[in-house]
C-alpha cells in the first residue's frame, strides 16, 4: 500500500503533469461562484471561456440584446468584443476554464474563429465532454473538480492530436502582443499585413487590430483591479500601462466593450465606494 507521503506526491506529480501538458492551450481552471446577485457581466478577453456549472445550468445572453439569453448546461463562449450577461438564481456554482485561442482546436476540435461572437453549448463543440456538468456535480472537493476538468481537457488534446495549430500562430499571437501597432507584427513576422489578416481572422475570428484591442481590454482590467485592491485606482495610469492614447480612450473602449465606464464596473463588482 502507498503511504501517506508518497501518495500526496503521487497527486502533486499528476497535478504537474496535466499543467505542463495543457499550458499551452488553457489560461486558466477556477472555481466560480457568483453569490446573490442576478446578473454577472461577462467581459470581452483574449481567451475563449468554458462555464461548467455544478447544479443548474447557467443562461448567457449579451449585454443591450433582450432575447438573446439560452439555457446552456455548460457553455463555450469565443472571442467577443461585447459584453456578455450570465444569470442565475443566486449561489450558483461550477468550474470557469479559459483557453487561449490555439487551445480551441486542440482540446475542443473547433477553430476559434467558429465560434467568435457567439456562445455555445460545450457538448455541441465536444460530444466527449457533455456529461462533465452530471460528473462535476458529484465531486466532493475543489482538486477533484479540477481534477476531473484537467482530465477530460486532456482527452481532448489526445483526441484531437496535431490539430493545435502549430507554432506559426502562436508566433503570430505572440508578435500581436508584444507591439500596440498591425505593422510592426507584420514587420517581424516577415508577412504582409494582408496575409496576416487574413491568418489571424482564419483562426481566431477576429481581425488583428481586434486582437488587439482585447489585449488592452484584458490588461486595463487587471491594472483596475489591482488598483482597487490597493486602495488607489489612477485611470491615467492604467491608460497609460494598457497602451491606450490617454484615460478618454480608455473610457470609450469600456463603454463600447463593457457597457459601461471603467469605475461604474468596479462599483458594480463592490471594488469601489
């Protein structure tokens, strides 16, 4: 029988396994749960999202478009530039997942780019994976949560082995992040921006300046949350930190992308006074 201590390193050595093998494609496995209130406001982001509820399923519409709400036992959001509307009764719970855009082929089987703009249901993308909601729901703890969610996005890798895109887009991602400017990631590509365009909306469903623009998003929003959570938030400096002209550009991105300004979201999220 395996003792105590071989078998917590048994665990661990897993854990770090399924990391280093999905490190790639997945941003991030969490927790979630959204408390009392009715409406959670889905922000645009550079990485597609996968909401695996616990208990019921969960209803996704987008912000400003009555009707548009469905139902969806667990749902695949891609990449969008508006916000999207999560409600629930009140205590809902379940697993978050955010895959970067390679990860879409690789571990579900789509492209990004078919899924931009839109929400779906996960066992549509991955027939493999519809019984993950019924699954998670009997686990007892948060690592066998994780456990089980590592595991199935495992499968899927094996499922869809040499699918991931290769390292061609993954240099194109990584040249849209490290530059504010189109050309400049053509440049350093060796590509047109024509040809560029045309790689980058084939496997994301965006355009590269859309890219972009979530890039910024994404990194505004963590500057305004770790201001918060330090008691100061400068909007000229998260401007200014994010790559956007001056704090007016930054509030027209937010309420183009999020509905609303960036401190009227931090209210909304009790970040702020």
């Amino acid at each position: 029988m395996m003792s105590a201590r071989w078998g917590v390193m048994a665990v661990v050595a897993d854990r770090h396994r399924r990391a280093a093998a999905l490190a790639p494609f997945v941003a991030r496995v969490s927790d979630y749960e959204l408390g009392p209130v009715g409406v959670h406001r889905g922000l645009p982001s550079s990485t597609l999202s996968i909401t695996i509820p616990r208990s019921e399923a969960v209803e996704i519409g987008w912000l400003g478009r009555p009707g548009s709400g469905r139902r969806f036992e667990a749902a695949v959001a891609g990449l969008h530039l508006g916000a999207a509307e999560l409600r629930q009764r009140g205590g809902a719970r379940g697993v978050w997942v955010t895959l970067s855009p390679l990860g879409a082929v690789a571990l579900l089987g789509v492209p990004a780019s078919e899924l931009a703009g839109d929400v779906v249901e996960l066992a549509e993308v991955a027939p493999a994976m519809a019984e993950l909601p019924e699954r998670l729901a009997g686990c007892g703890s948060w690592p066998e949560r994780r456990a089980l969610v590592e595991n199935a996005l495992l499968a899927g890798l094996v499922r869809n082995e040499g699918r991931a895109g290769g390292p061609a887009l993954r240099a194109v991602l990584g040249a849209l992040s490290a530059t504010a400017r189109v050309e400049e990631a053509a440049r350093a590509l060796g590509w047109s921006r024509r040809y560029l365009s045309r790689t980058v909306r084939a496997a994301c469903g965006v355009t590269p300046k859309e890219y972009q623009r979530l890039l910024r998003f994404e990194a505004a929003r963590g500057d305004l949350v770790a201001g918060a959570r330090a008691g100061a938030v400068s909007l000229a400096a998260v401007a200014a930190g994010a790559g956007f002209a001056d704090q007016a550009h930054l509030t027209r991105e937010w309420r183009a992308m999020a509905g609303c300004t960036p401190a009227a979201w931090l209210r909304a999220e009790g970040m702020a006074g």
